[in-house]
C-alpha cells in the first residue's frame, strides 16, 4: 500500500496547537512509510473563512518546516466535483430531498426532548419522495443512512468501535441552497485524494461512522482512522487561550524555535521510551501510530520553554541565526553593522531561554544606547573610574589585532598598571561598553562590538563619569 495522509485544516482561524499536532504526526507517518503527505484547506464555510487564516496556516507549515507532497488543495474549488456527486447518489436512492421547514424541526426537536429522547431527524421525508413538495421550501439533501447493522472502527489508537446505524439519522449532504457539508466534501476529497489513514482528533469519532457509510454508499472502502485523544490545560480543561494556546506562530513571535515546539508537540500524545529530545530523524524513526497514547494530554509551557533553551544552547549557530535574524528585523534592528549571528548566538546562548531575550541583551552589539542602567552606574562609576578607563582605553587602543586573546591580555596589562585585580576593572569596562552590567565575558563582548565602536563607547563614559563627578 501507497501511504496516503492528509492534513485538512478549516480556514477559520489560526493554526493552533492541536492542529500542528495532528499535521505533524500525519506528516510523520507518511514519511516514515514512504508515503505522500497532502494538504487539503476545508473552506467551504465561506462566512467563517478568511485568506488571512489560509495565509496563516500555510505560513505556520512552513515555519515548522511541515513540508507537503500534494497541496495546497482548496474544496471551494470542487464544487462541481461534490455537486455532481450529490446528483450521482440521489440517481442511486442513497440520498434524498427533505422539505421540512425550520419550523417543523425545531417543533420536532422540542417534541424529542420533551420525550427525554435524543434530537434527531426523524427521516419523516426518506419514503415521501413520491409526494407533491410544499411550495416555497427549498430541500436540504440528506444521505439515507442505513438503518439496521453496525459501523465498525478498528481506530488505531483506541481500538475498535462499534457504533449502530440506529444511533446515526439522516444527515444533511447538501444545503437548501445547494453547497455540500461538511461530511460529504470530506469523503469525496478523500476518495479522490486516494487517502488510505486519516489522524485526527478524536471530537471527530462521531463523524467517523457517517463518513464510512457515505463512502460505502459510493462504492469505495474507507481508509483506516486514528482518532488522536484531545489536548488539555493543567486544570483537565480542553486546551483553550486562558491556558495559553495561542496560534503556532505566536510562538515563533515570542522567540520559540520551530524545532523546540516540533520536539514538544511529537511528545504531547505519543512516546518512545522515556527519551525526550528527538532529532526529526528519530521522530520519523521511531514514531508509530500505535505509540499514540489514548489518554488525553496535558500542555505545559514550563516544559515546552525548557525544550528551547535546549535546541537554543545545542543547535548550530547557522540553524538558529535565520529565526534571530526575523527578530532583529522586527526590532528594526540592523545586522549589516556589527558581529556575525552566529558570532552573537554562540555568545549568548547560555543566557537566553527564548529568541526574544537573546535581541534584549544583544541590542548593544547593533545599536547605541542612549543611556546605561541607573543600578550599574550607582555601583560601578565612581569619579575615579574614569582614570582607570583611561588606561583600559590607552591599552586597548595599542592593539595591532582586535580578537578575543589579545583583547583579554590587554585588559590584565592595564590591571598590572593600574595596581588593580580584574574584578575591580572588568565590571565598569563593562558598563562602559554595554550599558548595563551583564554580558558575556569582556573579551568576546568587545571583540564583537569592534574596534572602534568599543573605544569610543569608553571614550563617552570617561566623558560621562567627568561631567557627572558629583553625582557619580
């Protein structure tokens, strides 16, 4: 068998966390098994659907680098296609034209709830097709489910299922004004798509048997199903914003490296072993369907921020240099003056949890700041502070080589001078240089600052330690 799976997300908002998974894991097991992984966009909710969604989930794929075989496929696209269907099942008697008014079903419904019964169609027009329509009522279409016998799942993930036709009424395949639902769009994709395993969500299982005996119903055997169990916040709760399920790229926003919440999301729901950082080429090793835990999962940031300060201290600078860069231009930072990114990831690394703390400590190395941080100044500039600067800047400004080596020999020959330890010298250098009192060791920070920018940067705070002696 030719592995065949597909992503269908519906347009009507951002691509959320949930989604991501199952594109993911959809995305994992056709690559495992050689198969072909499709994109399918569900937008015949033209009310509710919006080309910025669209824009967002096919960015968010990119970004998570959710690469697809076939796609993007559009079903507002295909409207002759499910059209002609529609007609096709009708011709055969599997579906049929129902008159009822909104009236009689919401009089329908309250008549089953009064009875304690489930509301339901009852299929009151399913043998009436004979009879003269009532005038002014455009029909809905609806499939003739089956009405004895059983639909049976075997779910990859939770087994088999077994769900009985009685259970099921005849649902709605295409509106009053002629556009297809839901669930008959999702077959004929399906089928002409070729799809042969459908991973989703398990709030889909109650339109799993439907969409068998639609298919059925067409000649053709449904594809095998893994319903995958629901995400939920710390308090048991389906995962909602209050938790902090936000759109996949507010993440990438916040300073979140796709290949930290790619590792998160491939843990939330399936495990292998108790290893938990994976490379993508172990994700597609060793992921199974069967691996899917059937047990809902709980999401937790904590968990997901500790995996980027991992792929943040491990990665190559080169991977992790393209996402700073977004976040630099999004600063309004420019990068064509000053130290390399890698030069500054590998500096910072240790430091920084998320992206977006890596471009607040690092401003300095692209921009001038306008002033330094009141507590440093307090504590590290004294009035004759600007004397030994003075000798750090002479030194310094003797260099023949501006690197790290001959910049940390220079800093020990004016404490020589000076008749002072480092501690004393290192910590208004850095001030001076920086404007605050953190940064990664003086020889590295200089020598990404630069020559010049380094000099004249102690050149001001000796300026600025002068003028300021009676307060400093």
């Amino acid at each position: 068998m030719n592995v065949r799976t597909r992503f269908a997300p519906s347009p009507t908002g951002y691509l959320h966390i949930g989604g991501a998974r199952t594109a993911l894991f959809s995305w994992m097991y056709a690559r495992k098994t050689g198969g072909t992984f499709i994109l399918r966009i569900e937008d015949t909710d033209r009310e509710r659907s919006t080309q910025a969604s669209v824009d967002a989930i096919l960015e968010g794929m990119e970004w998570l680098n959710l690469g697809y075989d076939e796609g993007p496929f559009y079903q507002t696209h295909c409207f002759d296609r499910y059209k002609a269907v529609i007609q096709q099942m009708l011709d055969s008697g599997h579906a049929y034209r129902c008159y009822c008014s909104k009236e009689e079903l919401e009089q329908m419904r309250e008549q089953q709830m009064a009875r304690k019964e489930k509301p339901r169609y009852d299929g009151r027009w399913r043998e009436r097709q004979d009879e003269t329509p009532p005038a002014g009522i455009d029909p809905v279409i609806r499939f003739r489910n089956p009405q004895t016998g059983v639909v049976e799942i075997d779910d990859l993930v939770r087994g088999k299922i077994v769900i009985s036709n009685t259970e099921l009424d005849d649902l709605i395949i295409a509106r009053s004004d002629g556009t297809p639902t839901y669930n008959l769009t999702v077959v004929v994709d399906d089928i002409d798509m070729r799809v042969t395993h459908v991973i989703r969500g398990d709030d889909h299982i109650n339109n799993t048997p439907r969409q068998i005996n639609i298919m059925r119903a067409l000649g053709f055997e449904p594809p095998k199903f893994a319903h995958v169990p629901m995400i939920l916040g710390a308090d048991g709760q389906r995962l909602s914003k209050r938790h902090g399920a936000v759109g996949v790229m507010q993440y990438r926003d916040d300073g979140y490296l796709p290949q930290a919440l790619i590792n998160y999301l491939v843990r939330l729901g399936w495990s292998h072993g108790d290893q938990e950082i994976f490379s993508r080429e172990e994700m597609i090793e060793h992921f199974t369907l069967e691996g899917i835990n059937r047990a809902p999962s709980s999401f937790n940031p904590d968990k997901l921020l500790w995996l980027n300060q991992h792929y943040i201290k491990t990665l190559p600078a080169e991977e992790i240099a393209a996402q700073l860069q977004w976040h630099l231009t999004a600063q309004q930072l420019a990068t064509d003056i000053g130290p390399a990114l890698t030069a500054v990831i590998n500096a910072q690394r240790e430091r920084a949890k998320t992206l977006v703390e890596m471009v607040a400590i690092s401003r300095y190395f692209y921009e001038e700041f306008s002033q330094y941080d009141a507590t440093a100044v307090q504590k590290q500039f004294k009035p004759e502070t600007a004397d030994t600067l003075q000798v750090v800047h002479t030194a310094l400004q003797g260099l023949a080589e501006w690197q790290g080596e001959a910049i940390h020999a220079a800093i020990q020959a004016a404490c020589e001078t000076l008749g002072l330890k480092l501690g004393k010298v290192g910590p208004p250098l850095r001030v001076a240089v920086t404007g605050s009192a953190s940064s990664p060791s003086l020889e590295i920070t200089l020598e990404l600052i630069g020559r010049e920018r380094s000099l004249a940067r102690i050149e001001r705070a000796i300026q600025f330690i002068r003028q300021n002696a009676t307060t400093v």
